[in-house]
C-alpha cells in the first residue's frame, strides 16, 4: 500500500499511525497537494490527502473511510475500530467527531491566514471558524478529561489517535490560540502518545 501525502497534513498522519498500530505495511509517498500537483494528479486527479493506494491500484480518499476500509484487513485482537458497547461507542465516535471538527476549523484559519490575501480576507469568517475551534476543543477536553492512560482501554484506540493528531497539529499551526493551560487533559493524553513508536515514526512535519 502507498499512503500519499505529507505529514502536516493531520488527516494523513492520522491514517500513517493507524496503519503502524494495525502492524500493515506501506510506503509513504510526501507529495504535496499545493508543490506537487502533476504528481498527485497522476495518482488521484481528485488529488485529496490523504490518499491511500491499496494492493489492487485502487485509490482511497478520506481518513475515515481509508480507515473503515482498512478495519477489514486486520485481526479483531490487533485492532479494534471502536469499543464493542454501543454507549461507549457512541462516546467514542463523539471523541473521533470533536476532534476530526478541531482539525477542520484549524484547517480554515490557516488556509485564510496563509493562501488568502490580506485584503480578501473576511474577518467575520475567521471569527467564526475561530470560535468553532475554540469550542471543539473546550468540548473535546471534557472528554478526554477521564483520569486513566488511555480512553477506551488499555492501549490506545482509533479516539486516541485521532485527539493526538488533531492536538498536534492545532498546537503546531495555533498554539496562539488554543492554549495547552487550559486543556491539561489533551495535554496528558498526547504526551504519552507522541512518545509511542508508532507516533515517532509518522512525526509531524
């Protein structure tokens, strides 16, 4: 399998450490959607990250349905998509939610900040996408706020994942406006995370 795209991407890590903790074997191509899109375009002309190209040629987009696709070529005991209990996996896809919503929030401030220029920017829309994400997170703190290593067991599921990446990357493009004081249980579930294997190997860049 062939993930393509880069890792600043939190949708593509996303699927790269989920990939590392189901023990399936890939290849990580970086090309970039904005530097590189001939390339991507030869690949996908959707050209979507994360794409994933799996063993028959066949080119998958969107993290989540990369995911659900890929829950199907591992064992239940190596993996499990979500706890088994429906409240709790209820719970679950609520954690996966706020945090796949803080990804997208911070997405949109970075890409009016960075692509837009000054005076096409619309202040009305940063502040709502701002306040959006700030509501995420507050959210999404509540939820993690559990007291335990892990949220759903004892190693870290797809909620895990999911909150790690997405506070990785806010930290990495909004640090100035999500504060890490005010979500210490985001900041104990991460810190142990990013310091697993499977994390390391698929590092935010």
């Amino acid at each position: 399998m062939r993930l393509i795209g880069m890792m600043d991407s939190p949708y593509v890590r996303r699927v790269a450490v989920s990939l590392k903790f189901m023990g399936l074997p890939f290849t990580h191509e970086p090309i970039s959607v904005f530097r590189d899109w001939d390339r991507f375009a030869a690949i996908t002309p959707a050209v979507k990250a994360p794409t994933l190209v799996i063993d028959d040629a066949t080119a998958l987009t969107d993290s989540c349905l990369i995911l659900e696709c890929l829950q199907r070529l591992v064992r239940p005991d190596r993996w499990w998509l979500a706890p088994p209990d429906p409240g709790v996996h209820a719970r679950a896809q609520r954690v996966i939610g706020l945090a796949l919503a803080a990804c997208e929030k911070s997405v949109q401030i970075v890409y009016e900040m960075n692509l837009r220029p000054v005076e096409k920017r619309h202040q009305p829309w940063i502040d709502r996408a701002r306040g959006q994400l700030l509501w995420a997170y507050r959210l999404h703190e509540s939820e993690c706020a559990v007291g335990k290593d892990w949220l759903f067991g004892a190693r870290p599921l797809p909620a895990d994942i999911t909150a790690t990446v997405a506070w990785a990357f806010t930290q990495h493009v909004l640090a100035n406006v999500v504060e890490t004081g005010e979500h210490p249980a985001l900041c104990s579930l991460s810190k142990p995370a990013e310091a697993l294997p499977e994390f390391l190997s698929a590092p935010l860049q």
